[in-house]
C-alpha cells in the first residue's frame, strides 16, 4: 500500500473550498484517529500530474470542475491508472449520472448532501481493500504468466463466449499470431477435453496433432476456461514412422523368407537344367527347350531379387556397364510407367565410360526417379534422361576430381520447395500426400548411388521442374575380369575332398553333383552339428566346408567359429540365398564373416569356380608359411 507517513494517501479533486474542508472534516472526526493522508487539488489537470509522479491509493473526485465536469473526469483520470479506485463526490442526486460514473469505471458515487463521516470513511476503506485484492490478484497473475510462459505447452485462457485473455509465448507460437493480435480474438478451437487428435491451425492448412485439457477457472472475477494443449505432432510423426518401419520390416521378414525358400528351389532347377545343358550338342533341338528352362529361371531369381532388395536382405552384385545400354533396357517399362501426356526422352552420349555397379540396384534408382517425376507431372510434361562423360576438376557434387558417366534425370513438374530440398534424401520424408509415399525411395536411391562409389544430387525450383544428377565413377575393369563364367572347364575341376552342409536335401543333392561331375568327392551334412560331429571324426581327410548359412541348431557362421578354433587353415565357402549376415562385395567377390559366398541359385561352374579358387588360394597360402 503507498502511503505517507504510515497513512493511505487520498487525493482530493475538489474546487471549492467549503467542500474540500468539510471532507477533511469528516476524515479527521473527532475522536477517531486520523487514518488518511490526503493530498488537494482544485484542478483536474493537477490531479492528472500527481497520478502521473506521485504514488495515490484513492481518487475523491468532484465533477465540477474549472477545466473539466461530469463523467468526462472519470474518464480522464482512468486513462492514467485504471488502478486507482475513484469515488465520485457530488452535489447532485442523480441516480442516472451515478451509472453512468460507475459504468465508466468509478468505484462509488456519494452525494454531498448526504454524506456522513462514517459512510465516506466506510467507502474510502472498502475502496482501499478492494485495491489490495486487485494488486494481490494482479501479482499472482504475474507470477501466473510467468509460470505458464516458461512451460513448452501452449496454454489459452478464454472467457465462455472464446474471446482469448491470455496466450503464453508456446500458445504464440503454436498458433502463428502475435500478442497483440492474439489476445481478444476469436478462440476457433472446439474446447474440450481429449486424447491426441488432429485440428487445423487457423489461418493455414497445416494439421496439427495435440492432447488438449480444458478445465474451468476464474480471470479477473468472471468466470473462464484454460486450455492446456500438448503439441504431439512430432511425437505421432516418430511414433508413426516407427509403426511404419515396423511394419515395413515384418513385411521385408516375410518377403526375404519366401526368396529363401523360393531361392533354393531355383538353386535346384539351375543347377540341374545347366548339367543337362552340357549332354546335348549344340545342334540337339532339345537343348533349346533348355535354354529356355534356363533362361525362364533367370526371370525367376529377377523375382527373388525384388523380394530381397525389399527386405534389404540383397548383395550388390556389380557388374561392368554401359550405362546407355542399361537405360536402353528398362526403357519399356519406364515407358508404361509414364502417362501418354509425359514425354519421354533419352539424350545418350558417345562412348560412353563403362561403371562398375549393380545393374538391378540401378533399374531400381531409374524407376523411383521416373515414379516421382511422374507425380510431380500430373497433367503431363517432359520426362529426360540425358547420359555423357563428365571430368571432374575438383571435388564438387559430393565426389572426388576424376572421371565420371553422368546421368541426368530432368521432369517438368511442379518442383521441389527449398525448405525441402535440404530434406530430399532423409529416410521417411516425403513431399506427398499421406497414404501416397512412404519417404524411402529416395533415401534408398541415395544409398545405392553412394554404394557404387558415386552420388546424387537434386536441384530444383518450385514451379520449374527438377533435376537429378548421378554421378559413377568410371572404371577400367572389364567384363572379363569379373566373369567366372569365362575360365575354361578343365580350370574349375579337382580331386579335393569337399563337404557339403544344407538342410535343404534338394539343394544339398544338386550342389554334391555340380561338385562330382568337376571331379570332387562329396561329404554332406544336413546341418551345422551334424557338419561337425562329421569334422571330428574325418579330421584331416576334408579340403573344403561348402556351407549354407541359414540352418536349424548351428548356422553357417556359428560353424565357422568352430572350424576356427579347431581347423583354421580349413577354407570356407558360403552360400545363401538370403541372409542377416552382411554381404560385402569387392571386384564381385561375396563375402559372409570373411569367407567367400556364393549368391543362390547359383550355376554349376559358378560354384565349380568359386570352389576351385579358394582351393588354390588355400593351396598358396600353406605354401608361403612353409
């Protein structure tokens, strides 16, 4: 309370001095101590100067006065401090005038002629207390606002009609708006208590995801609602992505099961049908209709393949091409891919540097870039793939300075916002409808690229279409270098001793024949315990493990921790058509735990081949630590 000397200050506005000494008077009655200290002014104008610099508990205002009369005093001295209570004091009964003061924001009106000590000491005080309860309020509503604004959610006071009273600074924030503009607004939002769910922001088309709590309260005397709303949208965005991969994985579990399965019996056919391929002369008409057997089961493993990429359970397979040649066959299918209403055009260069990278993996990066280009082009457009060889100077583009094959994929389309540009390649995001994109493609297009040793990068502007630049490292390798298909038969034969673990009896009986017929004698084994009981007992009589990985009681690299600690000049093969085990590949060659690995289905002189260079390596090794 501001006081002068221990006493509330009353500020008198009072022109005539008959009144102003009566109200003294009264103040200070006789045997009644003195509890006010109070201030006289005979002009509005003064009054107006001491609430502007000097502290005042109670205004006691005349309405007659030299530079002012009637409500308009009430008026003026409320634009100072709407704080200080104002007791009208007047020389005329008018009930009419009275409303009119205290709907302009008087705490009381008192007529003259009817005043007494006791009623004008009574109003003084009851003015002085409700000052406190103002002051006591308006200081735990500081306090209030302070709290709530140091809090993450956003918390909304409204009065029963929605007009906003108070926002905190998260409140702004999640709503867009400005203080100023906030508070005494419209509260759009459905108050009411409830789990998350998603409402729009006003204004603008974005969704939010929030748990909102609606209870009521009081704000300065009147009855009101707080609303406490939790903004969940990241939260259901993670937990949403979450949900997804989960579901994306069982499915990718799924899918690489059945390729495992279904890779086993094409393992068995391939084998078979290239075996039966060497009986007939070139001449036979029969060993056309082996061809195509042969040829129908590579559609098949293209099948397989597929399921695997899903699962991300596939070995890079690269291989060296003529990126002209490869976008020459996938041509057709980009082609059906595309609307009538999309033109599509293919711009090769000449001579173009031959890459070293997987042919599937890349068929795979064109099609995503040819689905999003078309759902960016839904009323049609062009659609360009232009090729050509690229130096690169210095390191730019995410490569090192070198020799390059760039490839060009350029739409038409609607473009890409920047605040999205810098988001493009991150795993889960998408630009498209909910429920039209899954936000991986491009992800897995980015991680192919970067696997092959080149990159990927995008520019684009919203409104003028976007561009695609894949960069590959030219290599020097030839067909040749990579081909095992190429040694002549007689290289891939032996006399070794090889044994054959394979749960899959099918599998296991064509492997141990592809092996007999280069000249092999075959052990088998139908899992890894049985494969090492057989080892204790044979010790030393064994030159080669030919494995499967994927095997009920010890897998494949469980057997290959034990031949480690028992034979570790033992070599051993691996072959899998499907595994969780990482497959690294370099210059072709497949690797599970540090071991060679062969893909299945696999051809016979594939694995003869692959058989009888880990023999030789073996054979080199044992020769060098002697």
């Amino acid at each position: 309370m501001t006081e002068i000397s221990g006493h509330p200050t009353l500020l008198l506005v009072e022109d005539n001095p008959a009144d102003a000494e009566l109200v003294r008077e009264m103040l200070d009655w006789p045997g009644v101590p003195t509890r006010y200290a109070v201030r006289h002014v005979s002009r509005l104008s003064d009054a107006e100067q001491i609430l502007r610099t000097d502290p005042v508990d109670v205004v006691l205002l005349d309405l007659r006065l030299p530079d002012c009369s009637g409500v308009e005093c009430v008026h003026r001295l409320l634009k100072i401090s709407r704080a200080k209570p104002i007791i009208v004091l007047s020389g005329v009964s008018d009930e009419a005038l009275a409303l009119i003061c205290i709907d302009a924001g008087a705490q009381d009106y008192l007529n003259k002629e009817e005043l007494r000590p006791a009623m004008l000491r009574r109003t003084i005080d009851r003015s002085i207390l409700r000052l406190k309860e103002v002051r006591a309020t308006e200081t735990l509503r500081r306090q209030f606002e302070h709290l709530v604004g140091s809090i993450p959610d956003a918390v909304v006071v409204t009065d029963r009609p929605g007009i906003v009273l108070f926002g905190n600074d998260a409140a702004l924030a999640l709503f867009g708006r400005r203080r100023e503009d906030f508070i005494g607004s419209q509260f759009s939002l459905h108050l009411k208590d409830g789990p998350v769910s998603e409402f729009r922001i006003p204004g603008s088309d974005e969704r939010r995801a929030c748990d909102m709590r609606v209870v009521d309260c009081e704000w300065n005397g009147a009855p009101a609602r707080l609303t406490l709303i939790h903004d969940m949208t990241e939260q259901k965005r993670l937990d949403d992505h979450l949900k997804h991969a989960q579901k994306m994985e069982a499915i990718g579990l799924i899918a690489g099961g059945v390729a495992h399965d279904f890779n086993n019996l094409l393992a068995i056919m391939l084998v078979y049908a290239e075996m039966l391929r060497t009986e007939f002369e070139a001449d036979d008409p029969r060993l056309v209709e082996v061809v195509e057997i042969v040829h129908s089961i590579d559609r098949a493993q293209a099948l397989t393949r597929q399921l695997l990429a899903f699962s991300r359970k596939q070995a890079s397979e690269p291989a060296v091409l003529n990126m002209v040649e490869v976008v020459a066959g996938v041509h057709s299918m980009l082609q059906r891919t595309l609307p009538a209403t999309i033109d599509f055009v293919v711009l090769p260069g000449d001579h173009i540097w031959p890459v070293l990278a997987d042919k599937g993996q890349l068929e795979q990066v064109l099609m995503n870039l040819a689905v999003n280009a078309r759902d960016a082009m839904p009323s049609g457009g062009r659609f360009a793939i232009e090729i050509e060889n690229r130096n690169i100077a210095s390191a730019e583009h995410g490569v090192q300075p070198g020799e390059y094959v760039a490839v060009r994929v350029t739409d038409s389309g609607t473009g890409i916002s920047p605040q999205h540009l810098d988001r493009i390649f991150d795993p889960f995001f998408t630009t498209k409808a909910r429920g039209h994109g899954t936000g991986l493609g491009l992800a897995t297009c980015y991680g192919i690229i970067a696997q092959a040793g080149g990159s990927l990068t995008v520019e684009s502007r919203l409104g003028a279409g976007t561009s695609f630049l894949v960069l590959l490292p030219r290599t020097y390798r030839t067909e040749e270098q990579l081909s095992a298909e190429e040694l002549e038969p007689e290289e891939l034969r032996g006399r070794e001793t090889i044994l054959v673990v394979e749960d899959d009896q099918a599998v296991m009986r064509a492997a141990a024949a592809a092996l007999k017929r280069g000249g092999y004698t075959v052990l088998t084994a139908a899992n890894g315990d049985e494969a090492r009981r057989l080892m204790q007992n044979q010790r030393g009589s064994i030159d080669l493990v030919l494995s499967d990985v994927v095997m009920p009681q010890l897998s494949g690299p469980e057997l290959a921790e034990f031949l480690a600690a028992t034979s570790p000049d033992l070599p051993l093969v691996f072959m899998t058509g499907y595994s969780n085990y990482p497959i690294t590949t370099e210059s072709g060659e497949g690797r599970i735990a540090n071991h060679r690995a062969i893909m299945k289905p696999f051809r016979p002189n594939v694995l003869l081949s692959t058989v009888r260079e880990v023999l030789d390596q073996s054979e080199r090794d044992r020769l060098l630590d002697l």
